[in-house]
C-alpha cells in the first residue's frame, strides 16, 4: 500500500518549492530515505506541521527516526514538533521521553507538554512540569497559564490555583481574557464563586469566553438565581451570546423551574438566531418539563433536527418528572430503535416507573440495563429500585437487594428504604436504615423526623421522644414547609398557618367557602399524618391551614376564573392536602399543577396525574436532570420585593431583587 502525504513550504527561493514525501509499509528505509536527503530544516518542519494537523503518528515516528540518523534528532525547534506531534496523537511517554532530551528553554516547549498533561492527565504531571518551568528559568505566558489552571481545576487543587494566579498578577497576565477565563474557571470547579467573580470584576475587557466562564461558574456552584442576573448585564452590555451562553442561563432557569425567564430566554435565542440550535432546543426542553409545560417540551423535542443521547434523555426524565410513565415507556421504546441509552436514560426510565408504580416493567428495564446494554448500576438506579420494591410493601427484597449491591450504599438509598419503612409501618427495619443513615449524613434533620413519624404511627411515644431529644442534643430543626405562587410576576409565600400575608383575611374566607363546598362533595379531613400528640380539633385546623393551601387559595382569589394555577413546595405534599386538592380542582373547574420536592402533580377534574401512586416519593434520588434548589428561592420578577426560604436557617428572609430581563 502506499501513503503520500503532501505539504507546501515556502522556500525561499524564486518560486514555491512542493515536495512529497512518499512511503510504502514494505520498502526497507534505505529505499525511501532518499526522498528525505539534502533537505532543510525548514522542509522538516514543514513536513511535521502537516504531521500534526493529521495526527500521522506512524510517518512521524518514522521521520523521527530519520531525523535522528542525519544528525536532527535533537534539534529544539524539531524537537519542539515531534513533541507536540506525539502529544497530539496522546503518546505522552514519547513525548516525555524527548522532551528530557533536547533543550529546555522554549516557553513553547513547555507549553505543549503541560497542555497535553492538563488535557489528558495525568493532572499532576502538568502541575509539576509548571514548577519545573519555573525552576529552569522559562517565564510562562498566556497559554501557559490556561494550560496549568485547567490541571488544577481537574484536581480541584485549590492551594496550587492560587498559587498560580499570584504567579499570574506578578507576570502581569491577570488582565488578560484567557488567562482570566482559566482563573474564573478554576475558582469555580474548586468551589470558590466568590473568588471568581472577583477575577471576573477586575476584567476591564471581558469576551463571550470570559462572560460564559462566570456564568458557568454560577450554574454548576449552584446559584441558578446569579447566573440569570449576570446574563440579563450581559444582554444589556450588548455582548452577543453563544450556544454556551445559552444552555447555561437555560439550564439555570430549569433549576429553579423559572418559567417566565425560561420563556424570555426562548425568545432571546431566537432573536439572537439561535432557532435551529438543536443544543438549545434541548435545554428548553428540560427547562419546560421542570417547569411544568411538558406538552412544550415534547413540541420543542419533536422539532430536533438530530436527537442525540441527551435530548432523548432530558424528554424521558421530563415525563418521568411529571408521573407520565406510559409516555416515557413509548418514548424510549422509539429511541433504541435510533439510538443506544446511556445509564442517565435508565435513571430516567427507573424513575418513570418510579413514580407510575410499574413494579415488574421496573425490573425489566433494571435486567435489560445489565444484560443488554452492559450498563453497571450506580447509586441512582439501585435507590429507584429499593424505592419502587420497597413501597410494594416488599421490604426484605429490598433490603437484600442493598445487601447484595457491589457499591456502597448511599444516603439515597437507605432514605428510600427508611421511607418505605414509613409506608408500612415497620420499626425494627426502620431503625437500622436511619442507623445507616446517621452514619452517612449525621446532619441531615429529615431522616430523623422519618423516624419519629414511624414510631408515632406505631404509637410508639417513647420513640418519638427518644427522636426529639437527639435532634435537640444536635441542634436539628426540623425543614419548615413553604409554598409559593407566582402571580402577576410577584411571588406569594406561605407558610403553614401562616397569617403575616397582607390578604390573610380574604384568603381565610376563601379557604372557608371552598372547605364548605368539598364537604358537600364528600371530603373528610385525614388528620393521621399529623403526627403530634394533641386533641382531633386541633389536628384538624393544622391539616387544612398547611403551606399548599394558603398558596392556593390565594391563587383563586387573585387570577382569573378557570385559568390554571402553578403551586410549588420545598417538601412532599401531604396526604390530606394532595386529596384535597383533587376536590378543589373539581369544585373550581381548575388545573391545579403542583410541583413538590419530587415531583409534579397534576390536578384536574378531580384527579391526579400520579394516580394517587405519590406516597412514597418523599425520598427519591435526584439525577441530573432533576435538579432541586437546595436553597428554596422564590426569587423571580422585576424590582419586587420576595421571599426566600433558607431551609438552614428554618426562617423566611424579605429580600428585593431584580432580575434585569428586560434586557433581552
């Protein structure tokens, strides 16, 4: 067979000089060598470049060797090539090896060696090629310190990135955008936002790089609300976005399950001519499944001109979100006959039966998982199924099943077995979850007022009171409820009992009228999940004063007749409220949707869409594309004055803030 790879070099002579350099795999070297006598250094380099940008490692090795027969191989400026030809082809002991061998004092020689290590790993080496540099005198640049940043934010090596960012301001790079894109990346993979928006702040010039580093680091530290803000300054600093911009503040916007700034978003990118970006697309598909219009999602899923892995992904988990399992059975049922699932599509299709109660379809795509697709379970798929074989009553299974994984059990999954203990009724298995549990998340108030509802249930009061004094021994407070309702593009919230509303009267009256009408429809209140030693009456005016109906009967009060309502919890709805809530969106000809701390519930004409299949998703693992705000915000509209629930603290904070979308 034989390979001819062509190159042009300028030579300078009268014309242009084009050469080729040709190799058969059976012809001894002495045969081609020939070709390659007389030549410069410069038609060497030449015909490396080409070399590189082909990533021809097997003519490259041999034209090593050549170069080492004619007296070359040593070369810095050659040298310098073949390192980075054998980078880019990812032989890094090579290119190591050559390195050590020729001289040391091109800034780019280093260069190519960290990049290659900060890009491949391993990590370290680039780090310590970095200090190496510096000791041999070599002044880095601003391609080295990107390079070097970049190993340090796969380490999360905090202690080094500052150390090399004070490197940066002493060499006077700090002003510059990559370099300042690294550090902000850097701080942000480390954890440190506060520290990368200070890099961000001294940019006097700041590129979409620059502009999309700061948003990122925002959305993956967990501050949906800041991402928003800062790209509502960069619209209004006439910064064009990218497909980056965009799926970030999109995915932030999801987060949070900000509808109003999601929609704003869409229209933004398709002002901005963003409409045929199928990466977009997807992310408003996530955006719109977790804020509740999945109808919107799947519009905008079936409009992908290519559906890869990931949009398939983010439609499945949005039915799964949203309890609509058959959806999801039929979706995935189409995407093998396009596509193979990766073991995010598992998570999703796991939760779907999750939360539709499809036992045995459950175990069917767990096994299909393992056998078919080679797929090994992660902490994700086994909580989904400790989780659905656990609310089927069939605690032992479960159990065995935890007993039998070849991981170690996480929190996620013995909370859906300390759960399904809840569901029915058993102590003694109970216990030895939150055992497990206090060892894994000692802090973690949730898991003990589980245990205390079990041993109330069981009317074991002793238990109870065992519970409350290990909370207060630990100062753990249990998670206050609050609910909110956009209205108008202000946010109401609610707690439970809560009378500090400046319409509290109107909403009292409201609850009254409606509490009368689903009496006549047939409504009982059930006080059993009250779990407090106290008389029925008092029971009674606890259940039907809780956070999820003060929300909603506001919402009736102040928005137009028949429109549908959107009510959001940080915690599981209540059994009572969620029957409740079936009887109002009856009475009231309303569509009700209401998103919890797990799910969405969606309530019309007297039904819900999780077919009152809900009671055991109190402790469902989150997943990629469920992302729930550890911090509730209710943070939303444009120079209003809201609310923000820090559940650390267990108190409601007033807060003005504004959103600047009307940039976009």
């Amino acid at each position: 067979m034989l390979i001819r790879v062509h190159a042009t070099a300028k030579i300078k002579t009268n014309s242009h000089h084009q050469w080729r350099f040709l190799h058969h795999s059976h012809t001894p070297p002495t045969t081609h060598n020939r070709h390659l006598t007389n030549r410069s250094p410069l038609d060497y380099q030449s015909i490396l470049k080409t070399f590189i940008a082909r990533r021809a490692i097997q003519p490259g090795r041999q034209l090593h060797a050549h170069l080492c027969v004619i007296g070359f191989g040593y070369d810095t400026v050659l040298g310098t090539k073949l390192v980075d030809l054998y980078c880019s082809c990812n032989y890094l002991h090579n290119a190591h090896q050559l390195f050590d061998k020729i001289p040391k004092q091109n800034v780019f020689l280093w260069n190519v060696l960290i990049r290659a290590y900060a890009w491949n790993g391993p990590y370290n080496a680039a780090v310590s090629l970095y200090y190496k540099m510096i000791d041999h005198g070599v002044v880095p640049d601003n391609f080295t310190f990107p390079f070097v940043l970049k190993a340090c934010s796969n380490l999360s090596a905090i202690d080094v990135g500052r150390d090399v960012h004070e490197h940066v301001v002493r060499t006077g790079w700090e002003g510059d955008v990559f370099v300042g894109a690294a550090l902000v990346d850097m701080y942000a993979k480390c954890g440190h936002v506060g520290n990368a928006r200070q890099v961000f702040d001294k940019m006097l010039e700041r590129d979409v790089v620059m502009w999309n580093s700061m948003l990122a680091a925002y959305a993956q530290n967990g501050h949906p609300e800041d991402c928003l803000v800062l790209c509502g300054e960069m619209a209004a600093r006439k910064v064009r976005p990218t497909v980056a911009t965009l799926v970030t503040v999109i995915s932030s916007a999801a987060d949070m399950a900000a509808l109003p700034q999601g929609r704003e978003l869409h229209g933004y990118g398709w002002r901005q001519g963003f409409e045929v970006q199928d990466k977009v697309k997807t992310a408003l598909v996530d955006m719109y499944a977790k804020s509740g219009s999945v109808k919107v999602a799947r519009n905008l899923f079936d409009m992908l001109m290519e559906k890869r892995v990931v949009s398939w992904n983010a439609m499945i988990t949005g039915y799964a979100m949203h309890g609509y399992a058959m959806e999801a059975l039929d979706l995935f049922k189409k995407m093998t006959c396009e596509t193979h699932p990766d073991h995010i599509t598992f998570v999703g299709m796991l939760s779907a039966c999750n939360h539709g109660g499809l036992l045995n379809k459950g175990k069917e795509l767990f096994d299909l998982m393992i056998r078919e697709y080679k797929i090994t379970p992660t902490v994700q798929h086994y909580s989904s199924m400790v989780d659905l074989i656990g609310h089927y009553g069939r605690l032992e299974e479960a159990y065995n099943m935890i007993k039998n994984m070849t991981i170690r059990p996480d929190s996620g999954i013995w909370g859906a077995l300390l759960n399904s203990c809840k569901i029915h009724g058993d102590v003694e298995l109970g216990e030895l979850a939150l055992e497990k549990l206090i060892e894994l998340e000692p802090e973690e108030a949730g898991n003990y007022v589980i245990m205390s509802n079990i041993y109330a249930q069981a009317g074991k009061w002793e238990g109870v009171a065992k519970i409350r004094e290990l909370m207060t021994n630990k100062k753990l407070k249990k998670d206050v409820a609050c609910s909110w309702i956009e209205v108008n593009n202000k946010v109401h919230a609610f707690l439970s009992g809560d009378t500090s509303h400046p319409m509290s009267d109107e909403i009292d009256d409201e609850l009254r009228r409606v509490e009368k009408l689903m009496n006549e429809a047939g409504y009982v209140p059930n006080t059993a999940p009250v779990f407090h030693d106290v008389d029925d009456d008092e029971k009674m005016k606890m259940v039907c004063r809780h956070s999820e109906r003060l929300a909603i009967a506001f919402g009736l009060i102040s928005t137009l007749p028949k429109s549908k309502l959107l009510i959001t919890k940080n915690l599981r709805v209540c059994e009572d409220c969620h029957v409740a809530i079936k009887f109002i969106s009856k009475i009231t000809e309303r569509e009700i949707v209401f998103r919890d701390v797990n799910r969405y519930h969606h309530f019309k004409d007297g039904l819900c869409s999780c077919g009152d299949y809900w009671v055991s998703m109190s402790r469902f693992p989150l997943t990629k594309f469920q992302i729930w705000p550890t911090k509730f915000s209710t943070k939303r509209s444009n120079s209003l004055r809201v609310l923000v629930l820090h559940e650390t603290h267990q108190q409601l904070h007033p807060k003005s803030y504004i959103w600047g979308f009307s940039s976009f």
